[in-house]
C-alpha cells in the first residue's frame, strides 16, 4: 500500500489558492481519514516571481506544465488552470498516463466531458468534477450516489450566481440591472466581462454536466435552448410580483417517455418553489426523482474555499480509491440514447407581455390569435399603460407548447408588439 | 468477481416494501450501473399468509432470521424492520458472519452506533444507514464524502416531519396544536403515539447520528439538550412572527474548541435564515463548514419511497464495493475525544415571555435581576395581557450563557412568572 500521496496541482489562481490552503490547513483530519499524508509536490504557475498567497514550499513551482504531466512520481492531477484547449490537453495526458485526474472545469466538462469520461473509463483512471458545478454544493456526488436509485424527472437549478445576486438586488432593492450588475463586479461575483454569465452560457454549460448525469446520456451546449437577462423589460420582475412569482435565471431540464428538454432563461417561478427563495449569490438544485420526490441542495456557487472544498472532497475520493487500488472502475457510458424533445412535446404555461394601439376590437382580434393556435388562456389582465392611445395586456396562458408559443409569438406581429415573454413554472397565479 | 449480488431484507413494512419495489423496478437501471444483477433472496415477514403489497417471488418470504442470517449465500443484509435490540442483534451477527449490512434504524444508530461501526470496522464489513436520518436526503453521503474536506462548524436540522407539519399548519393556517397533530396522524406523518416526536426525541436521536459524523466523535443521546412543543405557549407562535422569527422545532449542534453542544428544542428562527421556510412534512439540514460557508440539503424526511431511495443507494454502494472487493474500508474511529460544552460557554440570544404584576417599580425590579446576572437586554417590550393588574412582558437578551439564562429564569421567582421562553437563532429583530 502506499505510504503517501502525491499532487501536482495546475494553476493557482483563486481555486487553486484555496485548494492548496485546504490541504494544508486540515493535513492531519486527512492523515487521520485516510491513514497517509497527501502533499502538494509540484504547482503549475505563470509566473515564478510573483508573491504566492500560499505558503507552500517555493520549490514546488514550475511554469512548464510538462515538468508536472511526466512527473511519474505523481499520483493526482488537479486541474484549476482554467480555459478551455489547453486543460482539455493536459487532463487527457495526465489519463494517458494513469493519473488520477480532479477538475473544476466546467468549460472542458460540459465540452468534452463524455470523451474525457470515456478515455477515463478505458485508462481505468478517475477523472472527478465535483466543482465544475454549483462551487461547493456536492451535486455531483448527489446524483451519482445519493441518488444512485432513483429515476430522476426533473432537475431546476439557480447554478449562477452572478445573475441570481443582479436579480435579488433588482427585486429587494429595486435596483437598476446596471447598478446591481456594477455592484456584483464590486463584489467579485462577476468578471470583467459578465457576458458568458448575463446571457446564460456559464449556466448552459453547468445544466449541460447535470442534465447528462441525472438521466444517463449525452446532452450537448447546442440542446440547451438559452436565453439571457437582456430579455427582461422594465416592469417585468414586478409584474412577476404581482402574480405570486419570482423572476429567476433557472436551469430547467426534463425526462419523458419522449426525451429530454433543456433550457437556461429567465423565468416566473412560483414563489412557493423551493428555489424561489434562494437570494444573493447563492446557487441550489432541486431535483425531482420518481421515488424520492423533491429534494433541493442549497449553498455558494463559487468562491475559493467553497469550490476548493469540492476540489478537496475529490481528491479525497481519488486518495481513497487509490489505497484501495480500485480507480476508473465507475462505469460512465452513458445509458440512454441522446433523444432531444421537439418543440411541439414541450409543454408549459407561458406569460406574454403585449402592447396595442388602445382600439375597439382588438381584444377579439388578440384573443382569435390564441384560439387559432389552440392556446388557451387563464387570464387576460389590462395593464395602465404609458403611451396615450395604447394598452398594454398581460396574458397568462394554460399549459400549451413551445411551438404553440412561437406561432402565437408569430401570428401576433401587425396586432401586437412583444415587450416581453416567460415561461412559468410552478402553481400559483394569484 | 461476483455474477449476481444476493438481498436478504429484514421486514416488509413500509420502507422494506419501498426497496422490494425500487430494487424491483429499476432492475435494468442497477444492472446497467452494476453490471451485475441485484436479487432480493430472502425477506423476513411476521406473518406468511398477509397478503404482499410487493410482487416478490412468495418462496422468498420466511418468518425464521436465522434463516436470512445462516444463508452464507446472501451478500447484504438490509435491515428495515424496527425495534431496538432484535435488530441490533440482526446486525451484528450480519456483520459477525462477514455480510455487508445497510440499515435505515435510526433508534439503534443512535444508541449503538458507535459500537456496530467499529465491529464493521473489525469485520471488514460496510455499515451503511443513510435512510436512518432525514428519509431521502443523502446527508450522511454529504457529510462523508462531499464535504470531507472542511471542518465543520455547525449543523442544524429540521429532521423531524412532524412537527414541522404541526408548527406549518399552527403558523400557516392559525391550527391549534391538537387540530394539527390531528392531521398530522390522519395523513400518516405522525404516529399513533406521537410522542417521541413532539418530546423531541426522535429527532435528538437524529442529531446524535449527525452530530458524531460531523465532528468525528462520539455523541450520545444524554449529550442531547431536548425541550419539546409542550413548552410552546398559545400566542409564542404570534410573538416569533411580530419580531421577524419563526418558531421552529430545530436540532441544532454547535463546535468550537472548548467542545460540542447538541440541542433540540422549539426556537426563534429568524425570518431570513433558510431553514425558516421549509415547511409541512419537510425536513432540512443545515450546514456551516468553514470553508464552504453555508450549505443546506432539503427534501422528503420520511415516506416509503423516499426513505427506500436512501436504502437503495446504500445497497448500491455496498454492490459496488462488493465488485471491488473493498468493503469496510472507511474508518469510522472518532478522530476526537468527546468534549461537551457546559451551559456557562454555551451562548445564544433568548426570548423570555414573562407575566408580572402590574404595580409601581417591577420593571425596575425585573431589569436589576437581569444585571445582577450581567445578562444584557436588547429590547423589553409590554404586551397587551389579559388578567387585570397583570402585564406580559416580553424580554430579549443579547449573548448571554445558558447558565446565565437558567439563573435569570431562577431568580425571577417570586418577582415573575415564566409564560415561556426560547432560543434565538439567526439575526433579525424587526
């Protein structure tokens, strides 16, 4: 059996900070749960001067990451590097060379996951990505464990965090989306650029590791329908209020008989819902599975000591496997055929937001548009509108499809225009 | 490696009906995962002619133990049946004929654990009892695995459904107590004899579970501070409201380096905290790890199928480690000494609901006790009292030591009457 465990750990920007922070901080809890030290021997950095937070051995930094992929001494990889070609090529050489591998990258994950997964698979390595989802919430491990028997129908997530803070300081404190978003950039919550995170790609990307998980199949960034926060109008998140909902960005995905739906958008979420209460940066998932029923995990999204406590937990699992000699032998075929719902079978309740010239009539004409289209409605509300001479009306529909709702979207052109469009999940309408 | 894994399932009631069903139908699923089949072989009814709920095989039913117990043939005894003394016998000899044993007995977890643990240790055997806490959410799973890289700080649960039904309906729906236990036992959430959940034993056994996986040591039930809903007052559900609280009966457990505290009792929860709005027969768990900060797992705390699902899933993980051949390698020896606090370093903020009467120079008399214990107030509030020449008053503290706390409570008589009084958690005053 081994008497220590090595790691070359790639990168050491925010997370890799903090993983190397953990590990030192809790040496003997880890020596104590799994009987040998584990040592950071090698630390992939860009630059070799610059003033390290950690207080690592300054001999374990290199700049040249082969140094730490043919460094056969190693036992895990830990992959914090970040981007997306570079990562993917030095995971596939550390498995190529049976090391075991732990990521938090989701960009490579929700890319080349399934190959990764399967090279995994054939080198007989670990390949763990507890952080690249949802920072220290361990859903991973929920679904390939926790829920391990269970079929699971439906998985909602508030899996980023810059977005939902925006939306929780738009609606508590009413502010603007340029201040809430120039305060989350304050914070640290956002980059630089937010646009991967304001028009739903992080999010994307995250339901897109989750959505192949949770039903056993490969899910790609292209079947994720997503739509970003720019779609929100003034307006929009009291009129939410107004009817008992909460605008959310949530990660939705769904499992029938007819396939899988997966989407990222702003949505009107019953304030009933579990995850209508999750404020600030916080992230959660709730899934719904056939035997379990509702369950929700809940905490930080990001950061650096929670998602390198997701880090840590990994390496741990690969530590574990290690002493006992049994790595790779998850099996991660997926089990389902990729079978991607159509529009017209993608049932739900949707909110439309519409503006017409003030005239007689044009209630009967709005409403024959739903009624062609088979679209019932639950409620047609007039709302004081600004202009002189137009009305703006709110119309919550029943269940109908998403193909129901373009051609309704469609036939209204030269009756109404648009200001906005939601699709509600959850019960009250109040 | 083995071509089949062999059940022998300890009751047919409602969880062990629960597994026979989900074993039963997700067959394929656990084939595909496993890549072997799972067969429950033998099953213990009390009584051979009831008619099954399940469509197991009758030929597997037998009344005998020692016929499930004998058979070397089975791999995993999954105890399902109750009962403290039978079933910890059951288990041990499970474990003492080298099986691998999964239990969802929390009474016997919580008396015995410590002890079966380390006799799974000795045999080399799995232990596994997720299903013994919180029903279908894989808590223990967290706390082993997915958050085994961070110290954890505190933990607080709402595990017990019952009572956080009654407490929903009594705040919700203004029930009396007995309409909601009514309820309650009419829906099947509360037992004939409700007791051990209003007394808060039920869910103390629970937190002793939690509490000893969590700060690696051992915690016994004595450790357990419990007060139950007796103690709640008509009007404290009111009163919580109007301060920003609500009243929730909560396991609680807190570690620091003078030690451990355990409690269960109703306490003020404030408004804010994410516990606060979980409601009707859900249970939570709330965590807080230094490096991840707050996390929290919600979702069904009791139900066959939900309970089952937890089971399921330790009976996978013991097949999977059937296949590896490394059962019983977790060590599950406590890391620390079992240190628990005294009530003088146990701090909290407190509500005391006092009736006092109305004369000249009581709230002078009143406020010089709370001095004289050098427990400073934050608010002191009247209430509207019933009784002529009586007045409620309402007292909140800033930090003070339980200690602290009891002397107030015992120097108050003579001067006051105590209507109730309440641990405060979170932050809000409004």
């Amino acid at each position: 059996m081994k008497n220590e465990i090595s790691i070359g750990l790639l990168g050491l920007g925010t997370v890799g900070t903090g993983v190397a922070k953990i590990l030192q901080q809790h040496q003997q809890d880890l020596h104590h749960k799994l009987g040998v030290p584990v040592t950071i021997k090698k630390v992939l950095v860009r630059n070799h001067n610059k003033e390290r937070l950690s207080s690592l051995d300054p001999n374990v930094f290199t700049t040249d990451i082969q140094e730490i992929l043919n460094d056969s001494s190693l036992d895990i990889i830990v992959e914090v590097m970040g981007g997306i070609d570079g990562a993917k090529k030095a995971i596939e050489e550390a498995l190529k060379s049976g090391k075991q591998v732990v990521t938090a990258n989701k960009d490579v994950m929700a890319e080349y996951g399934h190959e990764l997964l399967k090279l995994a698979d054939a080198e007989k390595c670990d390949l763990f990505y507890e952080a690249s989802v949802a920072g220290g919430i361990p859903i991973i491990r929920t679904l390939e464990d926790g829920l391990a028997s269970d079929r699971i129908s439906s998985l909602m997530g508030i899996v980023n965090g810059t977005t939902n803070f925006i939306l929780t300081k738009m609606k508590k404190e009413k502010m603007s989306y340029e201040d809430a978003l120039a305060e989350a950039t304050k914070l640290g919550y956002a980059e630089a650029d937010p646009s991967s995170d304001v028009d739903g790609v992080d999010a994307a990307r995250k339901m897109v590791i989750l959505s192949s998980l949770a039903y056993s199949t490969e899910v790609h960034l292209d079947d994720v329908l997503v739509r970003g926060m720019k779609e929100i109008q003034d307006g929009d998140l009291e009129m939410a209020e107004k009817f008992g909902y909460t605008m959310k960005m949530v990660g939705s995905s769904k499992k029938d008989e007819e396939g899988i739906e997966v989407s990222v958008e702003p949505i009107f979420l019953a304030n009933s819902h579990p995850l209508a209460s999750v404020n600030n940066e916080f992230n959660a998932v709730y899934i719904y599975g056939d035997a379990v029923g509702e369950t929700m995990l809940y905490g930080p999204g990001a950061g650096s000591l929670p998602t390198a406590t997701s880090v840590v937990s990994d390496i741990i699992a690969a530590c574990r496997n290690l002493l006992m000699e049994v790595n790779g032998k998850r099996m991660h075929s997926a089990q389902h055929e990729r079978v991607i719902k159509p529009e017209n079978s993608r049932y739900s309740k949707y909110f439309h937001r519409l503006l017409v010239n003030d005239e007689v009539g044009v209630l009967s004409k709005l409403t024959s548009i739903y009624s062609k289209n088979s679209a019932s409605l639950q409620s047609v509300i007039q709302n004081p509108a600004g202009q002189e001479g137009q009305a703006e009306l709110i119309l919550l529909t029943h269940q109908i499809s998403r193909q129901q709702h373009l051609d309704v979207l469609k036939d209204l052109e030269g009756t109404a225009s648009v200001i906005s469009h939601y699709r509600i999940e959850g019960e009250e309408t109040a």
